[in-house]
C-alpha cells in the first residue's frame, strides 16, 4: 500500500501538541479496539499502523490492485479518495505490554503507566487482556469507523491481532443542528457528563488532563490523605481509606508533554433491575432529579441547574444527597485537593447485540494527566470504599448495577509531534543495548 510521506517528527516543537481525539467535538459512533503486536518487528508494525491512520484521516483509498490478486482496497466506502471522512478520529493509546514490545527503556516510559490491577478496582472483567495498542476510532458513520479496523485487519494481518473490539453510540454531539451535550442522556435516564471537566477550554482543566513534566508541577500532585488529620467530610468519624494506594513515581519523561493517561472500562449495566427501582430509589442512587438533573439537596432552589453545584460542597453536613449517593462517592467535594484528582471523562453507550441479548451499558473512556493520584484514588479511595467518608457509608450505589464489565485497561496516548498531522504521535527510541 502505498501511502504519502509522513513528516519527521518534530518533538516539542511549536506544532506540538495533544491527539485531536480528546478534546474535539465527539462523534456519533465509537468503536474501541484493542491491538495485540503478534510478529516479531513491534517497531515495523506501528509505523506501519501509522501509515494506514495517516491514510484515514486523509481520505486516502488503495487501488484494486492486480486481478489475479486480492484487491488491496476492500471497497465499503467505494473507490475513489477524498471522501467525506465525518469527523473522524484516530486516538492511539499504548498499554504498558506495548511500551514493553517496542523496547522503550524504562526510564523513558510514561512514569504511572501499569497494568490494570483488576481486583484492586473490584472488577473481573471477561476479558483482562489490555492488548499493545487501542485505537479510540470516532465519525458520525459507523462505516467510516468500520473501514479503519478493517483495512488494519486486511493490511497487517500477522503483524497485529484483536484482543478485543467494542461499540457506542453517542446521542449527543455538540455540532450544529444535533442534540447538544446538556440535553444527552444515558441508558438509566439520567443526564450524562453533568460536571465534566473541559479541557479544550478551561486552562486549569487541561493541566488536569494532560501531563505536564515539570518537576515542580509533579510535586504538588496530590497525596494518599494521612489518618489523624482534621475529617472536611462533615462526618464525626473520619474515613478509613485502603492501605496500598498508589502514589504517582514523582517524574515523568520529558516527551510527556501534553500526553495524556486513558483508562478504558466495557461494562454492562443491569438494567432490567434499575427499570424496576422507584423514581425516587432512583434519584437517591445518582443524587439528582432524573428530569432536570438538579443535585437533591437543590430542589428547593428555583434558579437551580444541572450544573449548578451541589449544596453539600459548601457544607458536607447536608445529607439530602445520600454519602453513597453516585455524585457524592464519585466527587465529594470536601478535602482541598479532591478538585484535583477530577478527571475528563469522554465515554460512550455500550450499544451492541450479543446473541439473544442486546448488550447496553457503558464505554467508560477517561484522559487525566495520572491515573494513579486521580482515576486510581477514586475509584478505590471513593467509589468502591465502604468506609469513606466515614466507615459502613458503603460503596457507590451506582456501581450494584454493573451487570459485568467486559474488557478495558490502562493505556498511554503520547501527543503529536505535530498536531497538524494526527498520526505523528510520539514514540520514544529503542533502549540502548
């Protein structure tokens, strides 16, 4: 397959910047998949996988070929290039098993990336294989996204295997004449993405979300909380958190920059038994009113909205959003550094049959510039701790209604060498022998 020359990489230099897929509009049709490097050259098979991202996102189609072979073009979006391509992105994301395979040396590698420690995060997922390499494949057509992991699967054939593969569909986007972000909802009817950071337009939420190797930034990354410290939770007793956090490594390589950590979960969700709860069993578990999306303890205020913020984060005594209520558990609001483990969440319904089943749940995709001291802490300092914030508040309601999660994993996306070119996503040397 012949393909345009990529440019050379141009690491740090003023076109530098973060892949497009994290903080651009979201597209209609997700497809997540996970990539195992199977042949021996991983290096050779990235930049070939670079190849066919970079002939993607310039709608650039293979000719035929020869008749007395296979055609090179498979033919879903027909024959002829410069297509209309529906905002299509590309995120490429890298496990700690890919950064193995390509030979990076370890002091060269994203400093927080591990594999998903699965039972720590209370989950046994269908599938634990995180594979290599995960391709965040966005458009407003599904054949578009289709298309990518077909030619992968057509081109690199014995280079890269599947490990796994899962879709979404998004209600919302935020483009002209759709249904805006303030109006999707998710599967259990509840507005969906209430509170989010916006890292595109918020300074302080893009430090947030991506990484940022100066020392002196790392350092100020916040710490496991210490017992015997004044309790902000507005609780006599104070929380009992889990005695083998973990603390970020404290450094981060200098290429870094503007990179960002992604945290993939597939999950299910039981929603037979949530349609049957009460509309206020409801309201309870989430902590807002299912229609407007008002915090519980705002219902009285008439100017209140989705996004104004809850009462108890100005007094953590109120209780009319419950302690293991889904808002509270998943962002209370209390300590002086819970602002800082937020994270950007950019997740997807789970949309797709499996047998005689239609499987719907919750594509959970999240970028932050840790995952340890922010996507780790929460989920088992917060949501999943039976004693926090104080102990027997048990876990996050929410979470009962996970049916049973799929597949996911940690992952690193490096940044651009030059964002005017979204496949020039940076890759440190092999180590020195």
């Amino acid at each position: 397959m012949t393909q345009p020359a990529s440019p050379e990489p141009t690491s740090h230099s003023t076109h530098s910047g973060p892949q497009a897929g994290i903080t651009n509009r979201p597209p209609e049709q997700l497809l997540l998949a996970a990539l195992t490097l199977t042949g021996p050259d991983a290096r050779g098979a990235v930049e070939a996988l670079r190849q066919i991202v970079q002939a993607e996102l310039t709608s650039k189609l293979d000719s035929l070929g020869p008749p007395d072979q296979p055609p090179a073009e498979t033919g879903e979006l027909g024959f002829d290039s410069n297509h209309d391509r529906a905002h299509l992105t590309i995120t490429v994301g890298f496990s700690s098993t890919g950064f193995d395979k390509l030979g990076v040396d370890a002091a060269d590698r994203p400093a927080d990336l591990v594999p998903a420690p699965w039972q720590l995060l209370g989950d046994s997922p269908a599938n634990v294989d995180a594979g290599d390499v995960l391709l965040q494949i966005c458009a407003d057509n599904s054949f578009i996204t289709e298309h990518v992991l077909r030619r992968i699967e057509h081109h690199l054939q014995g280079q890269f295997q599947l490990a796994w593969v899962h879709t979404g569909a998004q209600r919302y986007t935020s483009r002209p004449g759709r249904t805006s972000r303030h109006e999707g909802r998710a599967w259990i009817g509840f507005l969906d993405g209430t509170s989010n950071l916006d890292p595109a337009k918020n300074p302080d939420d893009y430090a947030l979300t991506f990484v940022n190797p100066d020392p002196a930034v790392i350092a100020d990354y916040p710490k496991t909380p210490q017992s015997g410290q004044p309790n902000p939770y507005g609780t006599s007793t104070e929380p009992e958190f889990p005695s083998d956090l973990r603390e970020h490594p404290g450094h981060e390589p200098e290429w870094t920059k503007d990179g960002s950590y992604l945290v993939a979960r597939v999950s299910v969700n039981d929603l037979a038994t949530w349609d049957a709860q009460p509309l206020a069993t409801q309201e309870q578990t989430i902590g807002r009113t299912k229609v407007s999306g008002v915090s519980l303890d705002l219902v009285s205020q008439e100017d209140a909205t989705a996004e104004t913020p809850p009462a108890f984060a100005t007094n953590q005594s109120l209780t009319a959003v419950p302690l293991d209520a889904h808002i509270r558990k998943a962002n209370p609001r209390g300590g002086t550094e819970d602002a800082t483990r937020r994270i950007f969440r950019r997740g997807y319904p789970l949309f797709e049959a499996a047998g005689t089943t239609l499987q719907r749940g919750l594509i959970f995709l999240c970028f932050a510039r840790t995952i340890s001291t922010q996507f780790e802490f929460i989920t088992r300092a917060w949501l999943t701790n039976p004693n926090f914030p104080h102990p027997g508040a048990d876990v996050d309601q929410l979470r009962k209604f996970d049916q049973q999660v799929l597949a996911g994993g940690y992952y690193f996306v490096p940044p651009l060498d030059d964002r005017r070119h979204p496949w020039t996503w940076h890759i440190p040397p092999v180590a020195p022998a």
